[in-house]
C-alpha cells in the first residue's frame, strides 16, 4: 500500500480575517472533495487532554476482561459503556459480510444533559442514555469528558467551516447540530503475543463509512488506518504529528449530493514476522446530528442536470440504522453512500 499524505490544514486563521476564514474553508472544500479525509492542526484541543485521554483509556483496557464486561451495556442499542472485542463487524454497516472485528472500544456521550427538557427525556434510553462509569481507574471521567468536551467544540467549529466552503450562510448548520448525538469510542486495538492470525477477510475495523456529520480521530501515527483513495485503491494514512484526522460522514455525502465524500475506510490487522504484541491506540469523535433533524440535499449542491440522490432522512432514524446492522451481524437497513468504493 502507499502512504499518501491527506491534506493537513492550519485551523488557527479561522479565527482571523474574514479573508483567512475563506481561504480555510477553501482548503476544506477541496480536501472534502477529493479525499472525504483531511487533518488539521492548530485545532485547540490540547496535548495535555490527549495524553491525560489515552493515559486513562490505556488503564482501562488494561483491566481484566471479566472487569471491563461489567460496563458493557444491557441493549445493544445503547451506545454506552465496554464493546469488547469481537462483538461488532463494522461492514455489516454498508451492507458486506464480515468476520468479526479485532478491536475492543469504551463508548461515552454527553456526560451531562438537562433531563427536564423533554428533547433529552425522550433519549434517555437511546441517543442521550446515561453514560457507563467503571469505578476504576479514577480518573477515566474527568480525562475522558475533558478531551470530549474540546473535540466537540472542534467539530461543531468545523460546521461553521462547512458553511463557508459550501456557500451557506454563517451559522447555517448550528439548527441541525445544537442539540446533536455526540459519542467517542476510545478503542485499542491489540494483537497479543502468539496470537494465530486472523481469520479470512478479518480486520482490525472493517471497511465501512462513517454514519454522521463530521467525524474528529486521534490516532497514534502508525500504521493500520487505510482509506479508499479516489482512484478506488486503498491508500495508508499516518496522522502528522500534533495532527487530528478529520472525515465525512454518510449524513454530509447525503446533504452534498456525493460532492463531498463519505469515504470508506478501515483498519488492518499490523504485519509482524515475529508474531510478537502489537498495539494501536485511538479515539474517534462523532459529530451526528440532533436526532429530530431532517437531512436533504443542499439547494447548492443539486440542479436540473444532477438532481437528489438520496431521499430526505432524520439524522436519528439514520444514525440507529447503521448501528445496529454491526452489532446485530446482519446487514444496515440504512442508505448506502459508499457505492461499489471498497469492494
């Protein structure tokens, strides 16, 4: 496979002329398009909340397994809490048979939300359940919630980017995303020492697309994320250092009419002669769309010549959609925007 540096942007003159606020979003414009992928630095989240993040999640997963299983959630449906290794196929998201995945993950959402809004109320047992604490290590909550807090703020400042690059109004998404499902899963992928190898077609993460609005990954920089280039080949892609990795989800490619692309992507299993351990350690941020909010192709992105691909859709209908097709093993009753890219 070939390495390809994905675009890397400089997020900090955003916050400067209205100049530098065009060019970023230009940048934006042109890495959506071709890559569905980009990177970005000077994005504000903190390398003292990345570390403070992995730190915990690395104790955490270092736990007994019959320990960490005491976070996994009774319903599948709640996206909350310990998955642990081998209990999802990410494939089954797009529609293609898979083994199971080799990564284990901890699910969190909003940590705190007003349960006297009727909005929030009437997702206590879906979109905004309470979120599984482990009463070790002590400080998973604090380091967890804090790096969640910033890489919200991240993508919702990343919204405000794509209006811009699309021609929209300033603050045009803010009505879909003020009250959006948000998750991080930290996930931890680990070949142990002796470990035979995987089972045919088996992956770390199988190929799949991301579900919602804009996705926010911290990823060690080694090896294993690989991505669907626009030739249609499978491409590498290491993070650059300080570097957070940014990509589309299916709600956007919905929204632009495939102008901008939901890529697919996956994670492979590391080569090893020696069949010794091999550890990758990362932390993906889901921007999804307040549940209620009804996604339709951009009047800017349609036209007589290239009419709506895709039906109208809420976000929530959606997101539930692509979640259980992995977890249930079966196929996602959701709308396919990866096409024949991945196969």
């Amino acid at each position: 496979m070939t390495v390809t540096q994905i675009p890397v942007i400089d997020l900090a003159p955003w916050w400067g002329t209205e100049e530098e606020r065009r060019a970023v979003g230009r940048e934006v414009d042109a890495a959506a398009r071709r890559f569905g992928f980009f990177q970005v630095v000077g994005h504000r989240v903190s390398k003292e909340q990345i570390d403070a993040m992995v730190a915990a999640s690395t104790d955490f997963f270092a736990l007994p397994v019959e320990v960490k299983q005491r976070s996994t959630p009774e319903d599948p449906s709640i996206n909350r809490g310990y998955a642990a290794r081998g209990t999802e196929a990410l494939s089954y998201s797009i529609g293609r048979d898979a083994p199971p995945d080799l990564f284990e993950a901890f699910n969190i959402g909003e940590d705190e939300v007003d349960e006297t809004d009727p909005f929030y109320a009437a997702q206590l047992r879906g979109a905004f359940a309470p979120n599984i604490w482990p009463p070790h290590p002590a400080e998973l909550r604090h380091a967890l919630v804090d790096y969640f807090n910033s890489a919200r703020q991240l993508a919702l400042t990343l919204t405000e980017v794509f209006a811009v690059a699309l021609g929209l109004p300033d603050g045009w998404f803010a009505p879909y995303v003020d009250r959006s499902t948000t998750t991080m899963r930290a996930i931890r992928y680990e070949r142990r020492a002796g470990e035979g190898d995987p089972l045919p077609g088996q992956q770390r993460m199988g190929a799949h697309t991301d579900y919602g609005i804009v996705t926010v990954l911290y990823a060690e920089p080694v090896a294993g994320l690989q991505i669907v280039a626009p030739d249609g080949e499978w491409i590498d892609v290491i993070p650059a250092e300080g570097a957070m990795v940014i990509n589309l989800g299916d709600l956007t490619a919905q929204w632009t009419n495939d102008e901008w692309r939901s890529t697919v992507h996956r994670v492979v299993p590391p080569s090893s002669p020696l069949g010794g351990p091999v550890v990758r350690r990362s932390a993906a941020f889901f921007l999804d769309g307040n549940c209620d909010a009804v996604i339709e192709c951009l009047p800017t992105c349609s036209s007589v010549d290239k009419p709506a691909r895709y039906a109208p859709v809420t976000a929530g209908q959606h997101l539930m959609a692509k979640l259980m097709g992995p977890r249930l093993l079966r196929a996602s009753d959701a709308v396919d925007t990866s096409g024949d890219r991945g196969r």
